[in-house]
C-alpha cells in the first residue's frame, strides 16, 4: 500500500515524504520527519496517512495555516480552533513544507 502511495506521490512531482500509519515513513532524503507524523497520527486516530511535500508545489498556500516545529504536539491542537481539521493542511514555519493529512491517500494528493 505504501509504495502505491509513495508511487502517486512521486508522479505528482512531489518531493519529500510520506507515511502510513504503522508502516515505516518512506523518503527521498535523510531528514527524519518522524516527530512531525507521530504528532498529525495522535490529532485524530482515524487519520491514517500523511505526506510532506518539500519540492514540486505549484500555487500558493496563503489560505494554509503555518505551524511552528517548535512546541508542535501544542500547537497543532491550538491550530484546530483555527480549521486545521477541515483544511488537513499546514505549512511547517522552520521549512516551508506542507504537511497533508487524512484518511486515504486520494485526499491528501487531491488540491
């Protein structure tokens, strides 16, 4: 499931990585982007997959609230007063990447 996962990722253009809940996070870089799953999977238990999409972005994410890496597990319970379980998007301030999230992987590469 993963690699179909890893597979409609990469044929959008995207770079970075993805996981699926207990499967390992699947990557095109070194960077260990584990903290930043562990704390979307604990948002909600149905939440299943998630991706962080590093490079390959087209348009802008104005309307996509932006998180701080720092103090994380907090501030994304504070971002769901402000629609972040209905948008299922943020932008990590530190990087500039957007982290996706959902149940199925056709939401989280839907834009």
């Amino acid at each position: 499931m993963i690699n179909d996962f890893w597979i409609r990722f990469k044929n959008a253009g995207f770079s970075g990585s993805i996981a699926i809940k207990g499967s390992p996070i699947k990557s095109d870089s070194d960077e260990n982007d584990s903290d930043i799953y562990e704390a979307v999977f604990e948002l909600d238990p149905d939440y299943t997959q998630a991706c962080i999409i590093k490079g390959g972005l087209k348009g802008a994410l104005d309307d996509i609230l932006t998180i701080s890496l720092d103090g994380l597990a907090e501030n994304l319970d504070n971002a769901i007063l402000d629609g972040l379980g209905h948008k299922k998007a943020f932008v990590v301030k530190e990087t500039g990447a957007l982290v996706r999230f959902g149940y199925k992987n056709d939401d989280i590469l839907q834009f």
